[in-house]
C-alpha cells in the first residue's frame, strides 16, 4: 500500500503526543539559547538554505565580487560550515536528550508493570489455592458410592 493512501486512511485518528516529550519540550523551550539553535538548525536543515546559498554562490561567482581561487568566499564557507557542525551537534543533543526521557519514562513503565505483574501472580495463586481447596472439599462432601 502506498504511503500516501496509508496516511490518507489514518488522518481522522487524532495522534497523542508523548506526555513526558511535551514536558521535555515545554523545558528546553525555556532557554533562549535553546530555542535560537533549534531555529537555525530547522533553518539549515530545509530547502530553502539550499536555494539561497545556490544563489549566494552563483551571484558572488556570476558578479565577480572576487576573483578565482575565491579565498574569501571559501573563508566565509568554511566559518559556516563550523557553526553549522556545531548545531548539528546540538540537534543531536537533542534528540539524545530525548531519546533519554523516553528510555526513563519506558524503564518507569516496565517497572510498574513488573510490580502489577508479580501481584497478579500472587491473586491467581490465591485463587489457585482456592480452587484447590474448594475442589478438595467438594470430594469430600460427595458420596461414595461402592
């Protein structure tokens, strides 16, 4: 089945976000600093950077604003390329940080669910030891017939 027809058919299901990422997200939006690189790094990671470094790059070789080798264009390349690394590396940072709430919210999960599950066993043994007695009981209240 193709993509499209698959999100065509789930798109009246409403999606639920992830309460602790809301939390994580409603944190890391209180930094200031936080919120510029996760601007630039949406910035840097869409179309539109492309198009307007294509652009940037053939006007300043089309106009002639230096000449070859371009030493300050590749300077001015280069720089942007370091800061870009950087925010890269925020971005994945970030997305660690996120992976990290969601492992501790799922660790929390499986704990409570080991702590019901062992409960459980402990009322179905009740109730096996009940059943056991009940039926030992019924035997002995039922005539022998010899």
């Amino acid at each position: 089945m193709e993509q499209s027809v698959l999100l065509e058919r789930l798109s009246h299901i409403p999606l639920e976000m992830n309460p602790v990422l809301v939390e994580h997200a409603q944190k890391r939006a209180e930094s200031v600093q936080n919120r510029i690189a996760d601007k630039i790094t949406a910035f840097a990671g869409s179309m539109w950077f492309v198009y307007i470094h294509i652009i940037w790059f053939s006007s300043w070789i089309g106009f002639g604003v230096e000449g070859y080798p371009y030493g300050l264009l590749t300077m001015i390349v280069s720089l942007e390329a370091i800061f870009l690394s950087t925010f890269v590396m925020i971005s994945q940072n970030r997305a660690d940080a996120k992976r990290q709430v969601i492992a501790n919210q799922q660790w929390q999960t499986v704990k409570e669910e080991d702590k019901q599950n062992e409960e459980l066993i402990h009322i179905s043994n009740q109730i096996l030891g009940l059943t056991k007695e009940i039926h030992s009981f019924a035997e002995a209240a039922r005539p022998r017939n010899r």
